[in-house]
C-alpha cells in the first residue's frame, strides 16, 4: 500500500517515521519507546470522517495507534533500510 502512496506523501511519511524510529531508538533514554509515540501522535494522524461518540472514537483511536506502532517498529522495512540517513 505505502508503494501506491503519491510521491509526495510517501517522502512525507519516510521522513515522520524516520524522525520518530530514530526517537524510538533512544528510549532509553527518553522514555519513548513505539507504544508512547504511538499514543502520543495517532490522535493527529487519522480520525474519523464525521461526529461520533466517544467510545467509537476510543476504538479508533487505539487502531491508530496499532498501526502507527507497527510502522515505527517496522519502519527500515516499509520505508527502506535508509530510512535513518534521512536526518
């Protein structure tokens, strides 16, 4: 899915998800391992097209949140082993 993305998008994504596996791989030190990140920015990253309530929101959240996990976790090989020579 990622190789269908338009260019544009897709060197947006490489770069977000090489800035947060290189935070990723300091979390010793800064607390901030895949889980947290995910926690921390899925709200801003998909949401639901119209109003629902918030047990809805709340599973859909925590979807997000999954799948932006899996992709820190598995960024070198979604986006390329590369990925951290971006920065």
């Amino acid at each position: 899915l990622v190789n269908q993305l338009p260019e544009a998008n897709l060197i947006l994504l490489r770069h977000l998800f090489g800035v947060l596996h290189h935070i990723e791989q300091n979390s010793g030190v800064n607390q901030m391992n895949a889980f947290n990140l995910a926690l921390c920015i899925a709200p801003n990253m998909l949401w639901l097209p119209s109003p629902t309530g918030p047990e809805e929101e709340s599973r859909s959240t925590k979807k997000v949140a999954l799948l932006v996990q899996f992709l820190i976790e598995n960024s070198g090989e979604i986006f390329g082993a590369d990925i951290a020579s971006l920065f």
